[in-house]
C-alpha cells in the first residue's frame, strides 16, 4: 500500500514523527542502489536523511534536490514506485544515452569521411591511397570521440548538448590531421610550435600531481612525453594524464634519484619517433614526494630504511597502508610528504604504521591500543620494577604496546622497538635493560 504524508519530511519540513519514520523505510528499500547505508527507522529527522533524500532526487528522479518529500508530489510517487521500477528506468536511461552515443559516433564518423573523401578527390588522390589515408583517419577519429567522452563522463552521462559539442571538436581535429596527411606521410617538424604545460601538486587520491598539455601539431604519428629533470627519464601522456599515470612517474622519479626535490618538468612532442626539442615547453617546477619505504611493514622492517629521522613530538608522517608499484609512501593528513626534513615518524607513528594503521595516533597510546584493539594484562600504570618483571616472565613472547605520559614503544618477544627522539630515529633495546620510567607505565597485549 502507498505511503501517505501528513506534511512534509526532510530539509525544512513539518516532520511529524510518523512521516519521518514512513520515509526512513523507504529510503532504506533504495540503499543498495543508492550506495547509502540504510538509516535508523527511529522517526526522528537528521542529516543522514537529507542526505538520502538528495541522493535519491538527483540519481532516481533527476532534478536539482531540495532536499525534501512533500505529500502527494514526484519524490513520494518515486519512492512509493520501490527500487525494482526505479533500477528499471535507470536502465532504460543507460540503454537511451548509449543508443544516443553509439548514434553521434556515427554520424560524426560518417561527417568525417564525406569531407576528407571531398578533400582528396580535389587533390587527386588516387583510390588506393584514399584507403590507406582514411585507414589512419578513422582510428584517429576514434580514438579523439573516446577520449574526449572519457573526460566528459568523469562525473557523469553526457546530455545531447555535451555529444553535439564533442562532434564537433572530433570533426575539426579529424580534418586537420587529414590536411596533415595530404601534405604527406613524412613529419613536418618546421610547422611544431612549443607546447604548454600547466602542472600542480594534488592530494594522494588525486594522483599526486595534475598535468594538462595544449599546443599539440596535429602530426598523427606524434606522441606527447612528460620529462621529469632529464631527457633520459620519459612518460608517455599522449592520452592525458590520469591517476594511473602516477605509478609510471614514480618509477622514473626512482630512477632519476628525484624524490623529495623540486623538479622541473617538461613537456615535449615527438617528431619520427624522437623528442623534437622546438616543442619543448617551459618548465613547470614542483615538490615531489619523499622517497617511499621499499621494505616490510613491521617493526623490524621499517627500522631496517636507515633514512627515517625522528620527526619531533606530535610531527610524526606515518605510512599510507595502499601500496603504490610496492612501495609505502609517507603521508601528512591527506597529502604525499614532500619535506626531506620530515622523512620519518614520531613515537606513535611508527607504532600505529608498523601495525598497518593510519588512525589513532592523534594522543597517547592509549588511544592507539584502543584502536588496535590491545587487551589489558594488569599492567596499567605500574612501575619500572613491574614492567622489567613482567617482561622477564609472561611478557617474554608476544607483541605489545606499551606507553607512559611522554612516549609510546612497542615490545615484541621481550625486545624494544620505537622512534626515539634521543636516538634522533629508530632504536631497539631488550625490554630488561631499557630506560623504563619509575612509574606511570602502561602495557597491553596487541
């Protein structure tokens, strides 16, 4: 039976009790197709319930959200409708635009070839080499429509307006490598210009860096390569640079020694094959990130990298968890560490990223083992005497965290692992004979 509202529920609504729960219920039917959690049928409104009910506006009934379900209107008929008719028409939809897509490459291709046909029969060209010419024109049409979908795609379908005007570039970048390819199959190196290239730092998740080329001739065989510091060291962009981009930049970063310097990059074109130096850009000069860790996540690997410093007390980097081509890179909040300076951890950091951790390190350790979900083993806030003892005993196997008012180590098989400040890094000691303080020390069970 269809829900009925009362008033209405959400942003600025009445929100009666009964409403509210009535629109939780539904909204949770939609959950898995909304990609949401499914809220708390508690009746009472929230921020997590406009949230869904904006989601569902714009993904299920395509307008602008206001964030709210008012009786007897689009938003209470949709989500009455249930989540089966709406996954329907959502298909639909997908079905419509790719016919529409698949529609435009058509038509565009087929614009293409009329105009280069009309082009070549009024140079002469004999049919065997139409063939072959188109031959390369139409992959490189193509491959343009694909790319230039791919980018508008990012954050979502195209609408009509969006194909018409990516047509239209396709047809106009087609026809000038087609008067490119009449003029002859051999390079003309004479018409490169300088290219441009734009370049900035970005968050781990954005890739690290964000690269944007112009200027490119319309030479079908060229490639576009970015140029970290060195001629030598080369990345193939000719298709824009992604996120995945990122792993080959950094294998070239390794090989040119480049970590944790700011690095003049380049972008060039090639001519035959080779980099043709007149369309070199200018430099655009950027911080790279330190250099990764290339060892085991432990306690004992990390010690291993001699280079990790001590950073200072509460300026600890610590390890991003996700590898990048195998390697751990060093984080601050959401960002690659670029400072050589600050190549290292504090005393909790390197804890919580031997235990593959990146929370929980904002106080003291307790904090951390709470995290970690350490187990208490009545050694809390007990003396130096207590603690030699216990790890003469119970404690001689096993992996523990312990801290005091000041620091935070972690004790494996009766052996002291930490980053000390004293020791400017990474030190390990047997628990017996380490500088525990009199009192006020805290161990529990990882």
């Amino acid at each position: 039976m269809a829900v009925t509202l009362t008033g209405s529920v959400g942003r600025k609504g009445k929100n009666t009790p009964e409403d509210v729960k009535s629109v939780q219920e539904l909204l949770n039917a939609f959950a898995k197709l909304l990609k949401l959690s499914k809220l708390k049928t508690d009746g009472k409104p929230s921020k997590a319930l406009e949230t869904a009910i904006g989601k569902f506006q714009e993904q299920v009934c395509k307008f602008r959200p206001d964030f709210k379900v008012d009786p007897k209107k689009t938003t209470l008929k949709k989500l009455n409708a249930g989540p089966a008719k709406a996954a329907a028409e959502q298909k639909a939809e997908e079905k419509k635009h790719e016919k529409a897509k698949e529609d435009q490459h058509k038509k565009t291709m087929a614009s293409v070839k009329k105009l280069a046909e009309k082009a070549a029969k009024k140079q002469g060209v004999d049919s065997k080499s139409w063939k072959s010419l188109y031959s390369d024109l139409e992959k490189y049409a193509t491959e343009q429509w694909f790319a230039y979908m791919g980018k508008e795609e990012k954050k979502g379908p195209a609408d009509q307006k969006c194909l018409v005007k990516n047509a239209d570039k396709v047809l106009k970048d087609a026809l000038a490598n087609f008067d490119y390819l009449l003029g002859g199959q051999e390079s003309q190196p004479d018409a490169k210009v300088p290219l441009t290239l734009k370049g900035s730092v970005t968050t781990i998740k954005g890739g690290c860096f964000d690269f944007k080329v112009s200027g490119m001739s319309p030479d079908p065989k060229a490639k576009i390569l970015l140029v970290p510091d060195k001629f030598s060291l080369t990345l193939d962009i000719t298709k824009g640079w992604d996120k995945k981009s990122m792993v080959g930049l950094f294998k070239l970063l390794d090989q040119g020694k480049l970590w944790g310097k700011n690095v003049s990059f380049y972008a060039v074109e090639t001519t035959d094959g080779k980099p043709d130096m007149k369309t070199c850009s200018k430099a655009v000069v950027l911080a790279t990130p330190v250099a990764p860790f290339k060892g085991t996540v432990s306690l004992e690997g990390i010690g291993k990298d001699t280079g990790m410093t001590y950073t200072g007390n509460g300026k600890g980097r610590y390890l991003y968890t996700a590898p990048i081509n195998g390697w751990y890179f060093l984080k601050y909040g959401p960002n690659f560490e670029r400072d050589p300076k600050m190549r290292g951890f504090d005393c909790i950091t390197y804890v919580g990223s031997a235990m593959k951790t990146m929370s929980g390190m904002g106080g003291r350790g307790d904090g951390l083992a709470a995290h970690l979900g350490a187990s208490k083993v009545d050694m809390e806030d007990v003396t130096k005497d207590k603690v030699v003892e216990f790890f003469g005993k119970d404690g001689k196997s096993g992996t523990y965290i312990a801290w005091w008012s000041t620091h935070c180590i972690a004790v494996k098989n009766g052996t002291v692992y930490e980053f000390s400040q004293s020791k400017k890094g990474f030190n390990k000691k047997a628990a017996g004979s380490y500088g525990w303080p009199s009192k006020g020390n805290y161990v529990r069970k990882l």
